[in-house]
C-alpha cells in the first residue's frame, strides 16, 4: 500500500495528510499532550539528495596518492588550519559560522538503504523490507513524521511541525528513495510535503540550470522553477476553486472569506484556516517574486529558493524543515565528478547555504535554528574511469551551525585517504539524536505504529561536542 501524497497540489490544505483534511489531522494529534522541552529550538535540514563528495568540499586529501586526490584545489577558510575547496570560496568565508562533523557513516553504500537510514534516523533496516512499491508501509517513518508524532497536541501550533520541499527524492526514472514517508505510522503522520518544483524530466541540480551527468546539453523544460500550487479550502469551506490560480491572489481573495468563517469552525478548523490566512506562510511561498536582491544572493534557481522558502517557513513557525537540495541524482556523480561539481553544483550551492546563514544570523534565527547539511553518504575514494566518485558509506561530512553551536571547529576525522573514521565516530542515529534534542523532545519519546506499538525514537545519543 502506498502512502504518496498527491504530487498535483502537495500544498492543498485540505490535503495535508495525503488523503485527510488538516482539521481531522489536527484533531487526531491532540489526543495525547507530548512533553516538549520549553526551550525547544528549530531545524533546517539541508538534504544533498545523492552524496556530496567529502573528498572535494570539506574534507580534501592533497597529499593522497594520485587517482583519490581530486582536481580541485584546497584553499584557507576564515578559521586558521581549517580549509575547503576552492569552489566553496562564500562558505569557507563563514567557516567560523559552522562546525563541520568529518566523520559521519552511514551502513549502506546503496541509495536506497542509505536514504532510509538518514531519513528515518535508523542503521538498521525494518523487518519485511522491500523496494517494491516505494513508499510503502513496510518502512520506518522519516523524521518529519516522527516529529509531527511528538508534536501532537501543541495548542501554540498554528502550522505543520514538519515540512519537505520542494519535491521528493527521485531519479530519472521516477523511482522514490524509502524512508521519504510516514510507512508504518500511517498516513495521519505524514509531514507536510510540498512538492512545487516544477516537473522538468531531469531536474538534476539548481534548476533552471540543470544538467546532464555526461554533458550532453539539456534545457529546462518548465516555464518557472516552482509550479503554482491547486489550493483547495478546507473542507466544509463554502467555495471550491478549480483549476490553477496564483498563490497571492487566492489568498488575499479569500481571506476576509475565511476569517468570517472562523467563527464558527471549531479549534481543528480554526488552526487549519491559519495555514491559509497566516502572511508569513503566503510569503514563504512567494520566492519566485522575492525582491531582486534576494534572489541575486540566494540564486535565482530552484537551490537558492528553495532555501529562501525553507527559511521563511522557519520563520513562519514550522518546526523542522527539510529542503531536499536537488533530485536524488543531482549529487551521485559517478560520471564527470569534477566538471558537474565545478559547472552545476558547488557554485548555487556556495552562494544559497552562504545567503541562508547570513540571513538567519542577520534576523536572529540562527540563534535558536540549528541548520544541517548532509547527504546519505559520501563518494569514493577512487576515482573511476568515467572521471567520477561512486558511493560510499564508510565515512562523509556534514555541516552544523545554529542553536548553541560554536563555529570553526572540526569534529571526527577520516585516514589519509577518506575511506575510513579515525576519529569520533557518527551514525545517521546520532545525526536524528541531534535533530530531536533541538527540537526538545525527551529521551524517553517514541512513535507507534498502525497496530498501536510504541517505537523509541532516540538510538544514540547526540553528536558529542556540537552543542
């Protein structure tokens, strides 16, 4: 059984929850009361959908033999000792904004697998485990719905705790990564997924500059970077719209509408309206048309954006955010690793994570935002025949800044080669560890399962030494 929510409209209101209505989900979540810690913090999960090299960004090796050392050049950062590839020149001007965790495993070099293990927080994988009819029930659930589990019941909780922009983790061939979904939670739980970028049949990297992995040309196929979404009222709205209308325009149409409506909903349907009425969420959505300055230090494509909405959806009071930064392939460059990285990749990505921090900072919500940057796992060492890095679970890096995280350091450490941990070892475990203590759930949380049976959320203990 398949739990994908609808990919025409994936920000219908009335269809948050792949098949319900946000007022019943609302209902349905406050039945048991959580205990959130009260000085809960957010996060912005920033996901490589495919697997950034460590090898040539954040963890490079001069001194390997040749065939491991890469084309690119390791340059000094803003941290004395501390340095990154020469093609990360805005980030490695804020390496004192962020910690960097080079020694990071992951126990699958498979994309499947892997994906599953950082999306859902796990290392093992679930009994009955298939790849049959992805998303199904089978899985474990991501980390967005665990989440949207342990919030259930907030009463200061206008919007969805959990939300995943801007399109799912798939490949060419259409195929979803496990681990994306609620699984066997069942679809109550689903996150909000907002699934706007617009259906370009490669999509690879930050589209309307995407590409293909062998360098044949390829054009955007889309008019815009994002589709405008189908919004429907909740239900038991008086008016239903068809077809597809610009985001702004319906909702300043219809919000003296809806506000003369509340009255007589409910607390379900009240806190359901407030999706629709609430000006911080209708500009989250409103990037295309961000002021030009904006867009110039974001980038105006679908990486960029997409970290300006997830941003402003932080801003707006979503709990955790997830941007998957590309499709599932964008990042697995086993094929032209160092012309994609140089051409497609490193650049929008240099400048949007560097725009990102430096307005979070700016605004303040950096302080209590811890913002994340990883990839199911990192690219081999060897480079291969076709001038690229396949997939390896061995050991990869992310990045950390926010939330009481201290700047300019580095934690772990790989051998002279990057193939192995030396040094301080983590596992996607403790990469959902970290994510639920900022949010302040405790240590004796858990979700259940579609038969009723509790499942502890927290495996291991957080990263050691970031906060």
């Amino acid at each position: 059984m398949s739990y994908l929510p609808s990919r025409r409209g994936a920000i219908q209101v009335g269809m948050l929850g792949a098949g319900l209505n946000l007022a019943d989900l609302s209902r349905a979540e406050s039945l048991v009361p959580p205990q959130i810690s009260p000085v809960a913090k957010q996060v912005m999960l920033v996901f490589l959908t495919g697997g950034l090299s460590h090898h040539d960004s954040f963890d490079m090796k001069p001194d390997a033999p040749d065939g491991i050392r890469g084309e690119f050049n390791p340059v000094s950062t803003s941290v004395p000792g501390t340095q990154a590839c020469e093609l990360l020149p805005q980030l490695g001007a804020r390496a004192h904004k962020y910690t960097l965790v080079r020694s990071m495993k992951t126990n699958s070099s498979g994309h499947e697998p892997a994906c599953h293990m950082i999306l859902t927080g796990r290392m093992d994988l679930p009994p009955n485990f298939t790849l049959n009819n992805v998303p199904n029930a089978m899985e474990f659930p991501t980390l967005a719905s665990q989440v949207k589990f342990a919030y259930r019941g907030q009463k200061k909780l206008n919007l969805p705790p959990a939300a995943i922009l801007p399109e799912p983790s798939v490949n060419e061939a259409a195929r979803f990564r496990p681990g994306q979904y609620a699984g066997m939670m069942g679809k109550k739980w689903e996150a909000w997924h907002i699934d706007v970028a617009a259906r370009c049949p490669m999509g690879n990297g930050a589209c309307p500059d995407c590409f293909r992995f062998e360098g044949t040309p390829f054009e955007h196929s889309a008019q815009s970077i994002f589709t405008t979404p189908t919004l429907t009222l909740p239900e038991g709205g008086q008016t239903r719209f068809r077809g597809r209308l610009d985001f702004l325009d319906f909702i300043q149409g219809q919000q003296v509408q809806l506000e003369r409506q509340t009255d007589k909903l409910d607390q379900h349907r009240r806190q359901a309206v407030s999706v629709l009425t609430d000006p911080n969420v209708r500009a989250a959505f409103d990037v295309e048309r961000s002021a030009p300055e904006d867009a110039e230090r974001y980038g105006r494509n679908k990486f960029g954006l997409s970290l300006l909405m997830g941003r402003r959806l932080i801003e707006a009071g979503v709990r955790l955010v997830q941007v998957n930064m590309g499709k599932n392939s964008s990042w697995d460059t086993h094929r032209r690793n160092f012309a994609n990285l140089k051409d497609n990749l490193l650049p929008p990505l240099d400048k949007g994570m560097s725009a990102l921090l430096d307005d979070m900072e700016a605004s303040g919500l950096l302080e209590d935002t811890l913002v994340i940057m990883a990839g199911e796992f990192g690219r081999t060492p060897k480079i291969n025949k076709d001038s690229g890095r396949d997939h390896w679970g061995p050991v990869n890096t992310m990045l950390f800044a926010g939330a009481g995280v201290e700047g300019g350091r580095v934690i772990g450490a790989s051998d002279r080669n990057g193939a192995e941990v030396i040094d301080g070892l983590n596992t996607t475990e403790n990469l959902a560890a970290t994510i639920f203590s900022t949010l302040g759930i405790p240590r004796d949380a858990h979700w259940e399962d579609m038969e009723g049976r509790p499942h502890r959320m927290y495996h291991a203990r957080p990263i050691e030494g970031l906060i």
